[in-house]
C-alpha cells in the first residue's frame, strides 16, 4: 500500500510553483500594462537626447494625476495623420516617442531656426541643430499636444503630421538602463 504522506510534499511543491509561477506573470504583466514599461529606441529621430538602441523605462502612472508638460519624453501610438506622413504600414504598432513642445491651447511656431510658443522663443538646450524649416503658426488643439523629435531635421514628428491627442500618450520616458554606460 503507498504511503500518502510521500506523495503529498511532491504535490504541495507542484501546486506551490505552479501558484508562484501565475503570481509572477500576473504581476509582470499587470505592471508592464498599468505601471512602468520598457521601451527601445529603434531611430535617431531624439539624438542626441536618445541613441539609437537605448532602452528607457516609461512610467504609466503619473499621467493619471498630472497633465503632461513642455520638455517631457512621451511614447505614443502615432495618429493616423502620421501613419501616412512617415510612411508608416497601417496597423503596424509602432510606438513613437517625442518631446512635448506645445501645450494645449498655445501658438506654436517654427521659424528662423527657432521654435516660437506665444510669439516668443523657445530655450532648447536638448536638440542636434536648429530646425532647418517653417511651420505654422499653429493653435494646439485643445487635449492635443505638438510633439518634436530633439533631431529635428532627421524627424518624422508633429511637424509633418499634426498634433497627439492627450489619450495617445502612453507615459513618458524617466531612466535610460541600457546602455549602462550613458
């Protein structure tokens, strides 16, 4: 006759890492979805700010108590406008990520290599060089936001496609953990 207290350990460590295995996934998926996000950087459209194959975390919390403000890293899915303009595949999912430049309601404008908020300059330290083109002036919609890639000449951003509805916008960027070195 088999002894039953030696087959019930055995059972008792499958049902325990089966039960830690399921926790585990729940919270790495419950966190990547509502919580934090690691994201890759595939182009050279946020140099010199982003390299190409950096990896940042994205935090997908803060956006729910604040609104986003002027100078935030943000990743998105692109409108539709910009699935065209950048030559995009329909429903490709791609992830964009951009620096807010115009808030909701303001006038923005790019001239003479300067960005223009409410008819005065902007102070941007982060870009690779002055944009090398005209546009606007514009109005931001309301709960939209014009969004530029710091490599502005090299960048498939709001100047070519628009502005971002404030529902797009995933979370923003805030740690680069690859490459350590940077």
């Amino acid at each position: 006759m088999p002894d039953r207290n030696k087959q019930q350990p055995r059972e008792n460590i499958w049902n325990e890492s089966l039960k830690t295995l399921a926790l585990s996934l729940f919270l790495a998926f419950g966190i990547r979805a509502g919580v934090a996000q690691s994201f890759f950087i595939p182009s050279g459209s946020m140099e010199p700010t982003l390299q190409i194959d950096d990896r940042l975390i994205v935090d997908k919390v803060s956006y729910r108590f604040e609104s986003p403000q002027r100078a935030d890293v943000v990743v998105f899915p692109p409108p539709n406008t910009a699935i065209a303009a950048c030559g995009l595949a329909p429903n490709s999912h791609d992830i964009f990520i951009k620096r807010i430049v115009g808030l909701p309601g303001e006038k923005v404008e790019v001239k003479d290599g300067h960005v223009y908020i409410n008819d005065r300059p902007l102070n941007e330290k982060y870009i690779a060089a002055q944009p090398q083109y005209e546009w606007g002036p514009q109005t931001v919609p309301a709960n939209h936001y014009l969004v530029l890639g710091d490599n502005r000449n090299n960048s498939c951003d709001g100047h070519a496609w628009g502005f971002v509805p404030r529902e797009n916008i995933m979370g923003k960027a805030v740690v680069r953990f690859w490459p350590p070195n940077r």
